[in-house]
C-alpha cells in the first residue's frame, strides 16, 4: 500500500509544509494585531490632546468670564470671592481650584457649577479618558492710582492618566479696578 501511494503522487501538502504556512499565518495576524493596537494607542493619544486642549479653553473661558462679570470682588478674607456676575448659581461666590475648577456658593457650599459638566455634580476631569487637572487661580495685583485694575493669574495644566503632561497655560485676567471691593 505504500508503494502504490508513492507512486501514485503527491496529493496534499507534506508536514513541513503545513507548518510553514501555519508560521506564515501566525506572524501576519500579529502583525495586524500589533498595527492595531498602535492604531488604538495612537488614537487615544490624539484624543486626549485635543480634549486637554478643550478643557483648558473652556476652564480658562469660564474663569475669565467669571471674574470679568463680578459686580464685587472681596479678597480680604483670604479668598477671592465675588458677587456672581454670570448668575449661574447666584449670590456670593468663589472659584474652587486645584485639582478641578468649579464656582461654589459661600452661603449653600452644595451649591457648586463646573463649567464642563454642569451643577450635577462630577468635575471636568471626569469627562475625556480621566485627564487630571491641576489649576492655580490667584490674585496677582489689586489697583492702585498707577494702574486702577485688578490682575488674576489664571495657571492650569491638564495631564493623561499616566502623569504625561498633555497642555499647560499661563493667563492673566485683567479687571476694571471700578469693580468695588
């Protein structure tokens, strides 16, 4: 029976054969698992970018708007607070820092408003992949004759979950120093 399948030909692949085309088939489809992932990565990366971008123009929007609609600005106590000029949540207010930005109510401290996601709750740093943010708002000037307007100091810098910092800005408000105090 041997003989007579030698002689009849070879009718199928040998196994040395099969396996090369299994080796083949194997490295290809890493390949395109591996084209994949960096496709993914890539991906992520670039949207992380442009949604720090997004953060920080709209915390840095938020805060100018803020503090250039207060009607009083007070920073005796320590903290900047102001009436709130843009009427989001009304009365006395301040801009919470660190490791978000949002408006908080003196009077009713639940009463909050985060220019991303609203008074429901969260911060901006829930929205786009967990960026973390870390903001700095302060007074750097009050008026004086020379120069009759009051200066804040705007700095935040939004980071990936990794640490990497993905964008950072310096920006300085200036208000009318006719704003009472």
């Amino acid at each position: 029976m041997h003989k007579k399948l030698k002689s009849a030909g070879s009718k199928g692949f040998s196994i040395a054969e099969m396996l090369f085309a299994v080796l083949i088939l194997l490295l290809a489809s890493q390949l395109i698992a591996e084209s994949m992932r960096l496709a993914a990565a890539h991906y992520i990366d670039y949207t992380n970018h442009a949604h720090a971008q997004m953060i920080m123009s709209t915390l840095s929007d938020f805060v100018r708007s803020e503090i250039t609609t207060a009607s009083e600005i007070d920073d005796s106590s320590g903290d900047i607070t102001f009436i709130d000029g843009s009427g989001l949540i009304g009365g006395r207010c301040k801009i919470v820092d660190g490791t978000s930005i949002y408006l908080q109510n003196l009077k009713d401290t639940n009463k909050k408003y985060y220019p991303i996601v609203g008074t429901e709750g969260g911060s901006p740093h829930d929205y786009a992949e967990k960026l973390e943010i870390d903001a700095v708002f302060e007074k750097s000037e009050e008026p004086t004759k020379q120069d009759p307007n009051w200066k804040f100091e705007l700095s935040i810098e939004v980071f990936d979950k990794k640490g990497n910092s993905l964008t950072k800005g310096k920006y300085e408000i200036t208000v009318p120093g006719e704003v009472k105090q």
